[in-house]
C-alpha cells in the first residue's frame, strides 16, 4: 500500500486582504484524461497545462507500465507516445494509483477489455473506496476481479479476451463509472451504451469526439444516453489543459469571507457539469463576476473575479446542482459557516464515499469550531454565524483527503483563532503549488514542522 509519508500539520491564521491572481493549476480531471487517451492513440498526444498533481502523476507512471511512452518536457509540457486501443502490454508490477479514485476506476475501464491481467492498489483512502460500482459493469464485457471484500483494492483485473459491447445504466451520479464503461467499451466490437440519469462531468465523452471515436450523446426521458462505436483508431492531439474550476473555488471563495478581499482567479472553465459551486455563490450574494466571458476549444471559459462578500445569505442548494459541484461541497461548507441562515445540501450522499467521507469529515471539524451541523445519510445543513463570528481555534482531521485540508485552510483565513490540519501532504495530489499561491495573495498558511 502507497502512503504518502509523514504527516505535514499546516496552520491558517487570520489574514488581512487577499489581492492579485491567483492561477490555478490545470483540470485534474481533463489531466488524467489526456494522458490515458494519449495511451490510447496511435502516436504522439502533447499535453501542455497537465496537472503535476500526485494522483496525475500516478496515472502517467501506469501508462508506463500498460506500454505508453510518456515523457516530461517540464513546465507542465507532455508528450505521450500510445499504444492504440487494444494495444496496452501486461504491466510487470502492481499498479499503485495512490489517492486517486479517478486514476483507478478509468484505467481499469480501459485494461478491462484486453487480454491482459493487472493488479491495483493504492493508500489507505484509496483501498477503502467502493469499487463494485466499476467491476461490476466490467463484468458485463467479459471481465473478472478478484479484491477484497465489499470490492475494495487490492485487486485484480482479468481483462476479457473475447469482449462483447454493453447497455448499462448507471446506477449512481457518477463521471468516473460513466467512463470507466465508455474506455471500456473503446475495445468492445459493436455499439456499447451507457445511459445516465443525471448528467455528470462529460469530459470523457467531449475528449473521446477530439480523439476521434463515433460518440453521439442523446438527451431522453430515461436521461443522457451515451452511444460508442467500438474499436476505432484513435488520433493523438495536442491538448491545452485548462485551469481546474474545483481548485479555483478555493481561492475564489478564501477571498469571499477574508475582508478587504480582491482577487482575479483567471482562465477557469465553466462547463455546465462543472461549474455549480459559482452557480450557489453567487445566490448567496456572493460578488463573483464572470469577466471576459469566452469560449475555448468549445467550452465556456472565464476570468474569475471574487471580493469580500461580508452579507452572504445560506440557501438551499437544488440536488440535481450536485454532480455538477460534487468536489465543492467542502469549501461550500466553510462559506456557508460565514453566511446568515442555513445552507441545505441534498442529495449529496456521494459526499461519503469520495477520498474521505466529507459529509463527515467537514461535520467534525466545523462543529470543533463553533458551526451547527446537522446531517442525515445524503444531506447535511451548515448554519451559518455572519461574518466575524466564527470562532475556529482547532485542529482538524484532513483523513488523507485534500479537499478537506484545503477547506480548513480557507476557513483559518476567517475564523477568529486559527484552523489547524492534523496532516496537509494530501493537498500535492490536486493542487501543488496550494501554500505559495494562497501566500502570493496573502493568506497565512504555514507548516508547523519548518
Ligand atoms: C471525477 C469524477 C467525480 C469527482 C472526481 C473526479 C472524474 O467522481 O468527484 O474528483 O474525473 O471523473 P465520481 O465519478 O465518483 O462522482
């Protein structure tokens, strides 16, 4: 089991304005996609922007060992040389995806097809997240795994020599089943379908039209219905990864609650399955503008500009906004600490099985710290105290998961003693460069041991 290390307590105190830019690194979930349909190509993909992220890095060292040339230029510049679909060799090794549940659910998507068997693994957090929702799936193709009980890493993956195409509706919101399926069915002959209820994150499905698969999406009244045309040769690309809005909302929302407070966050996309957290911001009443609005490479695209925002209103979050904010429930917490009145999140109950169980994890640590929460299995209610009035002063657990290290660490920026994390080293598999970024505008975030 991957781990990483000795436990890194950070501290945030109170800190005056946060002002200047604050560029955030690139989209985690388009970064791994890049390199695993790169391996999936036949050629050179060059990637540029691609998060350095653990979990990232992870999946570029397992496209290594399935046979891909993947190669560091530096400055976030990558070249992957692929294999083609079909093509992926038996790894020699484990396959060790650290934290990333993302990493492991769409990579066993694309071995579970080939002929090949491989074994997975990953840290603590890692091996106690739910992977029957992906194996079962895969079973319908043809494929085997053997984990451990309730499905959990490690395990083995028995890729189907004789793969036949599927239907399948997904039982949970769920970006990273949705297309644990849809790499799967890459190396399927005929039609493979994949239907969702709710619409989840479709970078799978956009990236897999740019690399050159027949994909067509048609919206029903049993919801998204997703059909692949298996087997086709897909075309490497040059990639420009765009800044990762799950990351942006940290400092976009530190600069809500820290009085004085102006910061630019920009370059952030805005696809609609992404970009719920602005959405409930700015019904909070929060001064967020979306300034030179644009659209990239066919996704809307904009310059992020948030400013201290001291009369926040708590509202009640719609469920069917939850997968398209899934990662921001977190952070949303904290702002909503800030606000007056409750802030209702519903239907959220994947909140329990991400890197951490969040609802939890938040619940504990907020109420350490003077908030009322309530919580049920797939709600939970913050209500609020104002601004100034939240008085903080605790150390939280951060349960190897980055966004809870990071949510504590905006709200310390507010509270009126300091927030300390038991362990920030899990904020390197998402966002790296975290402490000198929050420090470059401000923000005083610091490691107890330097
Ligand atoms: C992701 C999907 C989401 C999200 C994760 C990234 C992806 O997970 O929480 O951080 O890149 O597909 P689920 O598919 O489990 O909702």
């Amino acid at each position: 089991m991957s781990g990483h290390g000795t436990p890194i307590p950070m501290t945030s105190r109170k800190c005056g304005p946060l002002t200047g830019e604050a560029r955030v690194p690139g989209d985690k979930s388009i970064s791994h996609r890049s390199l695993i349909l790169g391996a999936l190509s036949v050629g050179e993909t060059r990637i540029s922007g691609l998060l350095e992220g653990q979990d990232v890095l992870d999946t570029a060292k397992a496209m290594r060992a399935f046979g891909a040339e993947v190669t560091d230029h530096g400055n976030g510049e990558w070249t992957v040389n692929g294999v083609g679909v079909g093509g992926f060799a038996e790894p020699e090794q484990v396959i060790d995806c650290g934290n990333s549940g993302t990493g492991v659910r769409l990579i066993m998507g694309c071995m579970a097809t080939s002929p090949i068997t491989a074994t997975f693994t990953g840290d603590a957090s890692l091996n106690s997240r739910p992977m029957g929702r992906v194996t079962d799936p895969l079973a319908l193709f043809g494929a085997q795994a053997f984990g451990r009980t309730g499905g959990r890493l490690p395990m083995t993956i028995v890729g189907a020599a004789d793969p036949v195409p599927v239907t399948y509706t997904v039982p949970v919101p769920s970006a990273q089943v949705k297309s644990a399926v849809l790499l799967a069915g890459l190396n399927a002959p005929g039609q493979t379908v994949v239907i969702e209820k709710e619409a989840t994150r479709d970078h799978t499905e956009r990236m897999l039209v740019g690399f050159g698969a027949e994909l067509t999406v048609e919206e029903t009244d049993a919801g998204r219905v997703i059909t692949l045309t298996g087997q086709p040769e897909l075309k490497p690309q040059a990639i420009v990864v765009p800044r990762d809005p799950s990351s942006a909302a940290f400092p976009v929302c530190a600069a809500l609650i820290t009085e004085g407070s102006d910061v630019l966050v920009p370059n952030i996309g805005l696809n609609p399955t992404r970009a719920g957290l602005f959405t409930t911001l700015r019904e909070m009443g929060a001064d967020l503008e979306y300034e030179n609005l644009r659209e990239e490479g066919g996704e809307p695209v904009a310059d992020l500009r948030a400013k201290f925002s001291p009369n926040l209103k708590g509202v009640e979050v719609p469920p069917e906004r939850a997968a398209s904010m899934i990662d921001e429930y977190p952070v949303l917490s904290v702002v909503a600490a800030f606000a007056e009145g409750q802030t209702v999140m519903k239907g959220v109950k994947e909140l329990r099985v991400k890197e951490s169980d969040r609802i939890d994890a938040m619940a504990k640590g907020l109420r350490a710290a003077g908030v009322t929460v309530d919580e049920g299995e797939d709600w939970w209610i913050v209500t609020g105290r104002g601004f100034g009035n939240v008085p903080g002063g605790v150390t939280v657990e951060s349960r190897l998961d980055h966004r809870i290290a990071m949510s504590f660490m905006v709200m310390g920026m507010a509270t009126e003693k300091p927030m300390r994390v038991d362990d920030g080293g899990p904020i390197a598999t998402s966002f790296p460069i975290f402490e000198p970024l929050m420090a470059s505008l401000g923000a005083q975030v610091s490691r107890d041991n330097s």
